[in-house]
C-alpha cells in the first residue's frame, strides 16, 4: 500500500494515499468539527464546518473531501481556522430556528454543540428567513424546515442506503430546502417510516415522532383499559 507523509499541527504522521486530512487527523486524535460528513455515506464537502489551513494553498480547505498528498502540512486550529469555522456558524445560524428550548433535539444537537465549543455569543448576520410550515402529518417523523442546515445527510441515507427516495433536495440559493415530490407532506411520499433520516440529522429538522401526549390521554381515559 503507497503511503504518504504528512504534517498535522506539528506531528508528523503516514497514512495510505487516498486518506482524506479529516481521517488523517481522526487518526492522530485530533478534533476538527464537522457537520454534513456521514463516513462512507455523505462525503460532499457542503457545510465546510471541517475546514483546515494547507500550506501554499489559496484558500482554506475542506478536509472531509481533501486527500492527503505527500508532504503537505495541515493546520487545524490556526486563527484562520477557527474564525472562518465561527462565521460558518453565523451564517447557517442566520436562517435557523433557534427555539432550542422546546426542540426535541435540545442538548443533544450537533449544531448547539458546536455553538458552544466554538464560543458563539451573538449573531452577526440576519439572513433572509422564510417560515416554513412544520410537517407532522406522517406517523412516524416530523419534519421541520426551519431547523434545517442542508448538510443532505437525510437525502443520502433516504436515497443511497435505505433506497427509498422519499425526500430530495429542491430549489436553489437561499430557497433551497428539503423536499418530498411536489413539496407534498412526506406521509404521501414513499416514505416506509424508517426513521434513519432523523438518526443521522444533526439537528431537529427530522425527527421521529413522540407520542407522549397521546399516551398520557390514554392513561387518563378512564373508558380505555391500558
Ligand atoms: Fe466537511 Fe461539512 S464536514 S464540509
């Protein structure tokens, strides 16, 4: 197997060629954020949460989708880095509906998580917000547009693993979204209710379903025998 040499923050290393910077520095047990990578599922390069600084490159680099080439030097956490990281942040912030408290997903969401690590204090940017309607007529999930950071993770799984197809990307630009065909609810879609897309969404845009409130009227209902 070819390998290739490679600097990380310093620490020297050799992986096999192909590698990407991300698997390269997983393997040294560095941390680089990301948000839209799905190992071996979704590798598109589409949040740039993973961004790293290469030596003699122009710009700052997905390391996700970059392959390791022989002595390139690689830093993960340089003042770049992390503002570029943070003003990423900002921006998919911007259009997302931050009513963490009474999301399902609070305290257990990829994006809180990384607003925290990352020390964000306040919003810099107001994006161009439109209200989507949240859709929870399916039995099984919900979708919520407007938590939605279209990292795509739920279309790959939806399409490539569970072969369902139920929901793709639709429009472009700032109306890009999440849709089922038609922009129907996704309980008319082909949908068979796996909930996969909601185990690999990083925040609340898909969830599975809860019925508490349904079980509580059950036990409540003194003509029901539970
Ligand atoms: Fe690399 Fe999203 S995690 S671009």
């Amino acid at each position: 197997m070819e390998m290739v040499n490679l600097t990380i923050d310093g620490i020297k290393t050799q992986v096999p060629k192909g590698t990407t910077v991300l698997a390269a520095a997983r393997s040294l047990n560095i941390n680089i954020p990301t948000l839209c990578f799905l190992k071996d599922i979704n590798e598109v390069g589409a949040c740039r949460m993973c961004v790293v600084e290469v030596k003699g490159a122009r710009s700052l680099q997905a390391s996700c989708v970059l392959p390791v080439a022989e002595g390139m030097e690689v830093k993960t956490n340089s003042k770049d880095v992390r503002e570029a990281r943070s003003v990423i942040l900002k921006l998919i912030l911007a259009r997302h509906e931050r009513e963490c408290l009474t999301c399902s997903r609070n305290l257990n969401c990829e994006l809180q998580k990384l607003c925290e690590e990352m020390g964000i204090d306040g919003l810099d940017f107001q994006g161009e917000k439109i209200t989507y309607a949240v859709d929870t007529a399916s039995p099984s999930v919900v979708r919520d547009q407007n938590k939605c950071i279209l990292c795509g993770d739920c279309v790959r799984m939806c399409n490539e693993v569970q072969n369902v197809g139920a929901i793709d990307f639709a429009h472009r630009g700032s109306k890009m979204t999440i849709s089922c065909a038609f922009e129907r609810p996704i309980a008319d879609s082909p949908c068979v209710g796996c909930g996969q897309c909601a185990a690999v969404c990083p925040t609340g845009a898909i969830v599975v379903k809860y019925d508490f409130h349904k079980i509580w009227k059950a036990l409540d209902d003194k003509n029901t025998k539970v």
